[in-house]
C-alpha cells in the first residue's frame, strides 16, 4: 500500500488515500473525506512504483 496525497477535484482540499501497490493499473471511485463527493481514480503502478494517477471529478 502506498499513501498518496493529491487534491479533490470538488473542493480543492488537500486529502490522501492508500493505493494497493499489488494491481498494477486501477479504475475506481472513492469519496472525498472533506466534501464527500465521488472522485474518480485512475492510477499506473510500474515495478510498485506510482507512474501515473490522475483525481477526476464524476459528471452526473
């Protein structure tokens, strides 16, 4: 597990969220702990290293 700290594409808090290192590239959404609206998550992992990660707002 990694800890990574990023913004929320909502209310522009700073937050962090443990990643599973194990998968290597994930799709999932998970609420921000501030505003609690769903963010989309999108994250590469090369040799369990972070290569990539990207905190999308959700358009309803």
């Amino acid at each position: 597990m990694l800890e990574h700290e990023f913004q929320c594409p909502y209310c522009w808090e700073s937050i962090t969220m443990l990643l599973d290192t194990s998968v290597a590239q994930q799709t999932y959404v998970e609420d921000c702990e501030i505003c609690c609206n769903p963010i989309e998550i999108q994250v590469v992992f090369e040799n369990n290293e972070l290569h990539a990660f990207e905190a999308n707002d959700i358009e309803q």
